[in-house]
C-alpha cells in the first residue's frame, strides 16, 4: 500500500542508518574551477533570484541479455521483479521526490547556537529523459557509464544508476565539465525496502551528487568518506570538524541521522540544510558554468525529427516532429520553447512521449 509522507518520515527514522550506513562518495575535484577567489556573496539567492530548473536524464545500467541474471535493474515494462512498477515511473518519482527534498531546507545544527539564515534553494530539476542499458561491462559500480553513454551532452546532467556487488549506497561525481553522476544502492535495496522509502533515501544521494556537480564539496569529509579535520568547501559558513570539536567538544562527523552531528546536504548525514554561501555556490555555478543545463537554456534553434528507433532526448528552440511511430515500450522526449508536428504522431500501449514546453522570457 502507497505510505503518506508522514508515514514515510517515521520509517525513515527506524531504518535510514541501516539502508545508507556503509555510503560513499568519491568526488572526482581535480578539475574544480569554483574555488576559494569565487564571489560567491553575490549569488547567494533571494526573492529577486529566478527559480532555475536542471536538465536531468536518468539512466539505468542493465546485465547483458545474455547473462542468466538479467534484468538486474528496472526496465522499460517492470521492476526487474517482475512487477510493473517500471524504470519510467521510478526516474519521475524519483526527480518528484529530490524536487521536494530540495524545497526544504533546516538550520544548520553546528555550530550550536548558530543563526544561519535559512533560504529557498531556487533550484530545482527538470526529468529530461530515461535511457536503459544493457551492459555488463558497466553494470557493475564504480564502473563508469558515461565513457560509452552519453545524452544531451553539455545540456543535461546525466545519472547512471548501476548495481554495486555488497548492496551498499554510494556514488561519485564530477565537479567541473560536462557533468554527470554514477550511484548504485537502489535497486538492490528495492527488493527489501519500502519503494517510497527507498525513493526518500534515493532523493538525497542525488540532491548530494548533483551537489557536486554544482560545485559543492564536502564539509567535514575526504573525497573518500573519511573523516577530515580541515575539510576546505569554500564556504566559511560550514565549520569544520576541527572548529566543532575544540569549540564545543562535539563530534561533526558522526554519520547517517546522528542527532548532534552535521546536518549539511554535503555530509554523509542523510539531511538536506545548506548554507547561504552554499547556495551562492550553486547559484553561480549555474550561471557561469552550468547555463547551458537549464530549462531555458537552447544550444540547437531548430530540431527535425523524423525518425525513432530508441530512446532519445530532443533539446532545441524549436522541434519538428514528422510522421513518428514510438512503440516497443521506447520512449521519445522533448524539450522545446516550441513544438510542431506535421503528420501523425502514433505513440503505441506502453510506449512514451514527453514534452515539455519552455515558458521562458
């Protein structure tokens, strides 16, 4: 039976720790061009600052057909359980639940007694497109997908949700160039946990990665999950560890749902609070870096498609569609400021078409 939120909240609580506690997050920084002489006071938002929407494509890493296990991962038409809860419907839940994740926002808990002003993020994502992979030679985490497969490149973020062997959470990041993320810890998980449960846990393991790509580091961790004393993010409104203990003789990193320990989006702390200088990151990552991901943002003027075979993501100013079939479960998506179709459009039982129209100035 479908859980409310509340109830979601509360199971949350009980099991958190135990579906997130063995997460890691290899953050790939050598690139990172948003350093220390970034203004970034000057891109902290407020309620002048535009909400941006993210291009997103979700991508799922399959085993070969050949292989005795296979799916191993959701599809097109299921679960990879046999269920019909399918790959579709779990990247839209998925982007639903991080976009409600995102429109929260906590104090900061350390340090204690803070007055850490609280603001709306004004970012959010936008589902570009879902893409399904059957390979074994990138299953597998931390394989890296995005060697072989890519869409949108430059134009949307792309997430490759691949199978670690132990089960456990993870993923890793890029923080500069074309910008892209690998997790694993999902479906693995699927098969025992609650499925909204495992879309909160979900949520927050992509609102932390893309995180990275928008140029966010961690606050009192290594690249490799290690507890560090003089974690440098750029923002000197996240104490460090060392800060935090000398100070207050608090420990800061103490994991998944510790009641006095960090609650930043970018510790292993399964919690969403960011920072105003957090925020200016982001917010200037956005606009000097990272334009060309945003809803309103159109590399191609004019599009023309006229045909599909597999799934594929459109983004252009204008699009023209021209006597299209999408059938075998495929999926064709469309990101335009306008959209003309000349002739029939015939979209078969199971198969998809998406269009998002931008509303832009």
């Amino acid at each position: 039976m479908r859980k409310t939120l509340a109830c979601i909240v509360i199971i949350l609580l009980m099991i958190q720790t135990l579906l997130q506690g063995q997460f890691v997050c290899n953050t790939i920084t050598s690139s990172l061009k948003s350093s220390s002489y970034i203004d970034v006071t000057n891109y902290i938002p407020n309620n002048n600052t535009p909400t941006k929407y993210i291009r997103v494509n979700i991508h799922y890493m399959l085993r070969s057909p050949s292989d005795p296990l296979y799916p191993g991962n959701f599809t097109q038409t299921s679960d990879g359980l046999g269920n019909s809860y399918n790959g579709y419907q779990f990247a839209e839940d998925l982007i639903n639940m991080a976009n409600y994740r995102l429109s929260l926002n906590y104090p900061m808990r350390l340090p204690p007694g803070n007055s850490t002003p609280v603001l709306t993020r004004k970012y959010y994502y936008l589902l570009n497109g879902v893409f399904f992979h059957e390979d074994n030679e990138y299953y597998f985490y931390p394989s890296d997908p995005s060697f072989k497969y890519k869409e949108n490149i430059g134009e949307a973020v792309n997430i490759y949700i691949t199978i670690h062997p132990n089960a456990p959470g993870g993923g890793y990041a890029v923080t500069s160039g074309i910008r892209y993320a690998v997790i694993c810890g999902v479906w693995e998980k699927y098969h025992y946990y609650n499925k909204d449960t495992i879309l909160w846990v979900t949520a927050h393991t992509l609102n932390h990665e893309i995180g990275h790509n928008l140029s966010l580091l961690h606050t009192v961790l290594t690249n490799d999950g290690k507890c560090y004393d003089f974690a440098e993010d750029y923002c000197s409104d996240t104490p460090t560890r060392k800060e935090i203990r000398d100070n207050f003789n608090i420990e800061a990193c103490c994991g998944w749902n510790c009641s006095t320990g960090s609650n930043n989006m970018m510790d292993y702390s399964g919690e969403e609070a960011i920072t105003p200088q957090q925020l200016g990151r982001v917010h200037w990552t956005l606009d000097n870096e990272m334009n060309n991901y945003l809803m309103c943002s159109f590399l191609n003027p004019n599009i023309n498609i006229t045909n599909f075979i597999t799934n594929k993501s459109y983004i252009g100013e204008i699009v023209t569609m021209s006597n299209i079939v999408i059938n075998n479960n495929k999926a064709i998506f469309i990101n335009a400021k306008e959209l003309i179709i000349n002739g029939p459009i015939e979209i078969w039982p199971g198969s998809l078409m998406t269009i998002n129209i931008s509303s832009c100035n």
